[in-house]
C-alpha cells in the first residue's frame, strides 16, 4: 500500500520561501505513469493544483502558481519536494501530496480541479503564513 507523508514548517512568515517535503513509501515515484502531485486548500475554499512531477521527472504547474512553485524529487529517497516562495498570507492552506496514474489527460483534469483520478493522499500539513 502507496504510503504518503507530508512534512514542513507549520508557521512561514510573509515574503519567505516554503519548503515541504513527501516521503512516499510502499511504492517508487518512477512507477509508471504516475503523477506526484501538490495540492492545496485554504481555509473555506476548495482545493487547487499547484503541479506536479511525472514518473520521468518532468513537471507541470498550475498556471497561476508557476512564477513562483517549484517542484523537484530524490529518487533516492523516494520523496517529492515543492518549493514556494514570496509567500503571502493568502498561502494559508492545508498542503497535500497525492497520486495519481495519467490515463491520457492528467493536467487537464487537474486544472479543472477533477482529482477524481488521484489514487493516493496524504493527510495533509497545515501552513499559515503569519508575521
């Protein structure tokens, strides 16, 4: 069973650079075809794509976030990373990790907030970003 835990600071300050890591377990990030992918819910809204890794290490950002998203992986470790930065209190969100297997439109339905398709989560790590 594909396993996967998000870790990080839990308090950013405004302007900072966030840095969260997913350790994945039970299954490797090279696996065919899957996605690893960040997403994110603010407080009372739902949740949005910010992008993803694919099994052959090319990524995919959302639109929006791309300026300023990173996201990269250590097949050695088995984890996934994403990176943040100029940080705003807007960034305030519940970030998740997930899975999914790209079954020929992947980031269509992702930034069509259809996750439908993710086969595994993680449980999520709160971030506030606050002076």
């Amino acid at each position: 069973q594909v396993q996967l835990q998000e870790s990080g600071p839990g308090l950013v300050k405004p302007s900072q650079t966030l840095s969260l890591t997913c350790t994945v377990s039970g299954g490797s990030i090279t696996t065919s075809y899957y996605y690893w992918t960040w997403i994110r819910q603010p407080p009372g809204k739902g949740l949005e794509w910010m992008g993803s890794i694919a099994y052959d290490g090319s990524t995919g950002y959302s639109p929006s976030l791309k300026s300023h998203t990173s996201i990269s992986r250590d097949n050695a470790k088995n984890t996934v990373y994403l990176q943040m930065n100029s940080l705003e209190p807007e960034d305030t969100a519940v970030y998740y990790c997930a899975a999914g297997y790209d079954s020929g439109n992947f980031y269509g339905l992702c930034q069509g907030r259809d996750y439908s398709g993710m086969d595994y989560w993680g449980k999520g790590t709160l971030v506030t970003v606050s002076s």
